[in-house]
C-alpha cells in the first residue's frame, strides 16, 4: 500500500517547495516510486515535482474539486506508487472558511485521508517560540495529524538545539535541521516560481536539493511517520469537458498553464492535443476542430506574439469555423491590444474587443464559480464551473462582446460579468478546474 505525508507549513516562503522537491528525489533514490501532489491552484509546483519524481504531477482541490473528483485524482496519482508527497499551498490551514471539508486547504486532504503533516517550520529571527507554534499546529484541529517537525533556516547548531529540545520537549519529533542555504532558492517572477521547464539546469538543482535533504533529514524516520493512503477509484462526472476531438493547444515560454488532470482526462476520453507554439509563429493545425490557448505569460512577450503574423492570420481564420476559447494569458492574446510593462501598446488578435494592461497592474487573485452565460467550450449555458483568478494584468478596455459569465468568489458573493464571446471566439480571465 502507498504511504503518503503532507508537507505543510506556517505560510508561504517557509521552504515547503524546496523540501518538496528535495524529498521527492531522495526517496526516489532509494528505489521507491514516489508520486506528488500539489493541494490548491497552482500551475507550476506539479512540474516541479513531475521532474522530481518522473510521473505526472497533479493538483488536489478542495473548494473547487467535488469528493468524487478528488477520490479519482488521488486513485491514479497512487496508482503504483510506494509514497505519495502532498505538497501544501500556503499555510496549512488556509482555505476559505467553511465547515463542510471544501475550503481548500491542504487540512481538508489530511483530514478526509488520514494523511499526516510533516510540518516545516522556518525559524529564522526565533527559537524556543518555534515550539509554541508547533505546539499550536498539533492542537488546532483534533482531525489534522501533526507527525514531526522539520526545521529550516537554522542558522547553527546551537540554535538548532534550543528549537529542536523545545519542540521534543512538547512531544513533538524533530526529524531535520535544514542550514541556511541560498543555494536551495528557486527563481520566482510576478506569478510565483520560475516554471521547472525554463530552470537553468534543473535537473542538477534537484539532485542539490537531494543532497540537502539525505545530509538534513532522518529519511527512514520520514517515511515511518507516513501513513497508508485509502483510495476510493472510480468515475467522476466533474472533469472538464474536452473542447473537441483534436484540440489545437498553445504551448511555449508565454502559454503554459494547462493543469494536468485536465489534460490527462481530455486524452483518457479520447481527445488528441495537437501542441503549437504562438512564440515561433505557428498556426494552430488546420485539421484540428477546437483550439485552446492557456494562460502563461504573454506580457513578458507582447512584441514577439505582435509580429507573428502568421500565428495570428492563422488563429482568425481558424476561428472562422471552429471554436477558439482562451484562460486568462489566452484571453489577453484574443483581445485588441496589450500593454507591457514599460507601456509600450502592442496589437493582438482582435478576435475579441478588449484591451489589457500590464503596466497598471492590480493583482486579482482568489476562487472563482462561473455560470456560463452560453454554451463554450466549458459547458453548457447554466452549467457551473468552478476555478480561480490569479493576475496582475487588468482591463482598461472592457471591449463590447457579449460576456461569457457570471462570477461568484468562494464565499458565493457575486462579482459581476466575465470574459467575452463572440461568434466562436470565448474566453476570461477565470482559470477553470473543475465542473461545479
């Protein structure tokens, strides 16, 4: 049976992702098949751990996932597997307040399967205080199993000690002390970490990080402190539905973030993704009858999408006939004109009206339910369709398409019309993971 863990934490920047990684590939050095999770939107983490681990990554969602999605999900992750890693998004308790197990934070998954938490605590500017924080992690929620702490950022031994008898002091194991090293850094940019596909010499960073963790963590430890993970497998009706029979799907430096369970089920149900690069002036294949461009970062490459003529002639004449729907860096694309961040104004499709900005940026982030207004290649008009935002471009052009949808934030508040439409022509903003 596969034994999981959840690496979780106090928030963001404590050292989750780089434990994460480094685990993964130390484990998987000592001859175990190790598969990852990532809890809550996040395009980029599951690249990181696919290329730690060497099987697909996958994201874990429980505000925007139904039980039934994620019991399927987390069934094949494991499929094979000795250890599953289920790396937390932000801290471990952050989620949306709400009392039915969907909030989506990681707390839900180690409490619906049992999975315990090894915590990574950064203790940087402290050190008996760790132990009140893990102390409060362990008594927070009766559901949620706190098994050991790993400490990061110790700056010497003598601090390691005073954190580490303090935090065993309150019957809590320490299983590792990991030294400041800002060899251990991933490179971010404005929408988080610097995607494992463009990391200079990746694979030797993580063979670092592994070298980190064997020398920093009690691994045979680690692994006792895992428990066995209970899959429930079968159908799930609340996977997205594929835009077409052979989908036509943007794929370079500037449109990337595709999740992976969308595309696994897509090819599983018999889709064929047909990959084009915008960035080289393709054109989306001719004999494919739905095109799809995701979000990524277009603003980093306005000038280059603007000369390609190609691409561009190719998109309007494809979605003549055919429907063409595009996510947040997609849905810039389809607009009239982005602006970058120097100012500089450059033309895009204009198969929808509208016009971006990098430049005045104002972050836009959190879940999101669609109504679709009009069948798309979402859904159905009517149907609900569950995802998030996560941008600092805005719109200073609103354009006058008709809008795709009615978006709620998670708490169900309503905020207003999204994206546009017209003629076959979608897209928004809004990221969707799953049907409602």
């Amino acid at each position: 049976m596969t034994r999981g863990l959840i690496i979780g934490a106090a928030r963001s920047g404590s050292g989750k992702t780089s434990v994460t990684i480094g685990l993964m590939r130390a484990l998987r050095r000592q001859g175990l098949t190790v598969a990852g999770a990532k809890s809550g939107p996040d395009y980029i983490d599951p690249g990181f751990h696919a290329a730690a681990t060497g099987r697909p990554g996958v994201n874990l969602d429980s505000w925007a996932m139904a039980p039934g999605l994620l019991d399927s999900l987390l069934s094949k992750q494991v499929d094979g597997a000795d250890a599953l890693i289920v790396e937390s998004a932000m801290g471990l308790f952050d989620g949306v307040r709400k009392e039915d197990g969907r909030s989506g934070a990681a707390a839900d998954l180690a409490r619906h399967y049992g999975l315990p938490v090894l915590l990574v605590l950064d203790i940087s500017g402290q050190s008996q205080t760790a132990a009140a924080i893990a102390h409060g992690f362990a008594t927070f929620d009766p559901g949620v199993k706190i098994a050991a702490v790993v400490l990061n950022q110790v700056a010497s031994e003598r601090h390691e000690a005073q954190a580490r008898a303090a935090i065993e002091a309150s019957g809590i194991p320490v299983l590792g002390a990991i030294y400041r090293n800002p060899d251990m850094a991933l490179p971010e940019r404005h929408l988080g970490l610097v995607q494992a596909s463009e990391h200079a010499a990746l694979e030797a960073f993580i063979e670092r990080l592994a070298d980190t963790m064997e020398k920093s963590l009690n691994l045979d430890a680690v692994l006792r402190a895992a428990g066995p993970v209970s899959t429930v497998s079968g159908a799930d009706g609340h996977f997205l539905p594929p835009p077409g029979q052979r989908i036509a799907i943007a794929q370079d430096a500037a449109f990337s973030f595709v999740y992976p369970h969308a595309a696994r089920h897509w090819r599983e149900v018999g889709a064929e993704l047909v990959p084009f690069s915008p960035l080289a002036d393709d054109a989306p294949d001719a004999s494919c009858d739905a095109c799809w461009l995701p979000g990524g970062y277009p603003e980093l490459h306005a000038g280059q999408l603007a000369a390609a003529a190609n691409f561009k002639a190719g998109l309007v004449s494809f979605a003549e006939t055919r429907p063409v729907h595009g996510e947040c860096g997609g849905y810039m694309v389809l607009g009239k004109a982005l602006e970058d961040a120097e100012g500089v104004t450059h033309e895009m499709s204009g198969l929808l009206s509208h016009v971006t900005s990098f430049a005045r940026r104002k972050i836009n982030l959190g879940y999101r339910e669609a109504r679709l207004l009009s069948d798309c290649p979402l859904g159905k008009a009517g149907e609900t369709v569950r995802g998030h935002e996560f941008h600092y471009s805005r719109l200073t052009e609103p354009g006058s398409d008709e809008p795709l949808a009615d978006l709620a934030d998670a708490m169900g508040n309503a905020r207003g019309h999204s994206g546009g439409r017209r003629g076959r022509v979608t897209g928004t903003y809004f990221h969707a993971i799953a049907r409602g």
